[in-house]
C-alpha cells in the first residue's frame, strides 16, 4: 500500500528521469520500450517530475498511458524546480499553473500523486503550502500529495503533516541514514516511502570502473561538485573513486544467480517502512532485470545485511551520515 494514497504499488517501480534524456539521450522508442518491460515484468508505479527533460518524461508517459488505459499504473509526478528555490514561490497559484502543465503533459484530468520536488526546508513549516495542497485534493486536481526530500529532517517534518501521503528520500546501501527515524516515523503514521537513487547513480550497479566517462549531459558528469543542484542525487553524494571500491566490496556478499544491481534492489525493498524502490532503466531489458529484484528479497540472509552495514561504516558513515 503506497502510503494514505491507499493505492496498492509493486515494491520495485520505475524511476524516469532518463526518459527525459537527462543522463544522455534516449530515443522514444527506446522509452516506450522501457516503459512496456516494466509493466510487462509487474511493475505498477512510474514516478516523473515536470522538469524531467522539460517535460519530456511527462509526455512520453501519458503517450503511453494513452494507448494503455487499463495498465493499472499509479503515476507519480513533482512540481516546484521549474523557478527559483525560494519558499515564496511554493503558492497555490503556481500550483495550479504547474500541474495544469503536467496534466497536459500526461493526459490526465487528476493527477494520482502530485510531490513538492525536494523544496527549500522552510516550506517544510508553512501552513500554508499545505493548506493549498489540500484545496488542490478536494477540487480533484489531484488524489494524493506528497514530498521528495533532501534530508531526514525534513521527512520527519513531512510526516507529520496530517495530509502527506508519501515522502521520497535518497536510500541504498551507501546511504543508511534514514532507517534511524524516517521509517519507523513513517509506518507508524501511515506514511509510503518511496526510494530514490537506489543504485547510487548506476554505482550499484557494479558497471563502472575508473575509465568510465558519462556523457555531458549526464549529472554524473556536470554535477559531482553540486554546482547544479544538491550533490546527494549524484552517487548518493559518495566519491566515484571511493564508491568503486566499496562496490568491489558489495559485490562478493552477492548470492550466485543475482546481478549486483539486483541484489541492491532487493536489500532495499526488504526494509521495514519501504514501501517501492523507483531504479531508472535506459533500455528494456534494464527495465526487466530491475523488476525481477522484486522475487529476490528473500534470498538475502542476516549475513548481507551485515556485510552492507560494515561497508557503510567503513567507507561513507563519516562523510554521508551527518550531511543528509
């Protein structure tokens, strides 16, 4: 169950920022593809934001829901990184104005869940933002809101708002903050989690190695220093260099028959208080490989989880664990 949106989801779900070709380019053909595996393999839950490609991801997935109008699929989208990051912007009229965009862009007269997209901390306190959100729910603009969040106090702050259905927050096994309180505080009021950059940019995924060059249009390239935006959504704000090394460490606690990228997957979503793991895909078959993780949280014993708690300490506890 995704939180108060009372919308049952698959535990691994689709993440589409690529699909607005903002890790390097992907074709439309190559993005509906990726969107037929997914929901081919089970997964039930697409989460975009407006400023996916412009709007480019957004559009790609209502084509897609248009001409799957029975897929079952619950759509989440974000709004609020298209003007300056100042809490005066956070107002119902710029509400009404971006989400009347995002239903154009995906063909959807109510929008299923609607996310404030990692907004400055104050707007965390001001009533009201909330207060315009809930007027946005009863006039049916859309179901359900939540926040994606940059820091584990902010969740908290999330959570205890009486209306927030979900909170999106960066975990994966190079970033273990929010299992402290965010979780627990969650399930007990109800709340959904959904994980982001669950492979720490792909670094999970055990493909990269020092010779790997991203494209320029790629975050990983353009943003290691966080010039552009916070630098915890590029490798969950780890060093590459380091990052390597602790993925050659993860790597040998993977069971046989398990891709790495799989086996991450699955740690995640067998934590208690996640409620979906959203991994981007490039290509289809990335799309099916992320959601036959889904059927592999149970091989995993008290012997990994362990293994992934010590490499943590070892390598991005010190950094990491104060910062978010």
């Amino acid at each position: 169950m995704l939180g108060r949106t009372g919308r049952i989801v698959s535990p691994i779900g689709l993440g589409t920022w690529q699909l607005g070709s903002d890790w390097g380019e992907v074709g439309a053909a190559d993005a509906a593809q990726v969107l037929d595996a997914a929901a081919e393999s089970g997964v039930r839950f697409f989460d975009t934001a407006d400023v996916y490609g412009d709007g480019r991801s957004e559009q790609t997935i209502g084509a897609w829901l248009a001409a799957h109008p029975d897929a079952g699929i619950t759509v989440a989208t974000k709004m609020g990184r298209r003007v300056p990051q100042v809490p005066e912007n956070y107002t119902l009229e710029n509400f009404r104005r971006w989400l009347d965009r995002s239903r154009r862009n995906l063909g959807q007269d109510t929008l299923d869940l609607v996310q404030l997209h990692c907004p400055p901390t104050p707007v965390y306190s001001d009533d009201r933002v909330f207060d315009a959100l809930d007027q946005l729910v009863e006039e049916g603009v859309m179901r359900s809101y939540g926040v994606s969040v940059e820091r584990t106090e902010e969740a908290l702050a999330a959570i205890a708002r009486p209306g927030v259905a979900t909170v999106q927050i960066i975990f994966n096994s190079f970033r273990l903050k929010p299992q402290e309180e965010v979780f627990p505080a969650a399930q007990e009021a109800g709340v959904g989690i959904i994980v982001r950059v669950p492979l720490a940019s792909g670094l999970l995924s055990g493909k990269y190695s020092r010779s790997t060059r991203f494209d320029e249009r790629d975050h990983r390239s353009y943003n290691r220093d966080g010039s552009a935006f916070d630098v915890g959504e590029t490798f969950s704000g780890v060093d590459f260099e380091q990052g390597l090394d602790a993925v050659a460490e993860f790597q040998k606690l993977v069971p046989e028959g398990l891709t790495t990228a799989q086996a991450a997957l699955a740690w995640i979503i067998s934590q208690p208080g996640v409620t979906t793991a959203i991994p981007g895909a490039r290509n289809a078959a990335q799309a099916r490989a992320n959601a036959a993780a889904a059927d592999a949280a149970g091989r995993l014993g008290p012997e990994f989880d362990a293994g992934v708690r010590r490499i943590y300490d070892a390598y991005f506890r010190e950094a990491v664990h104060p910062r978010w």
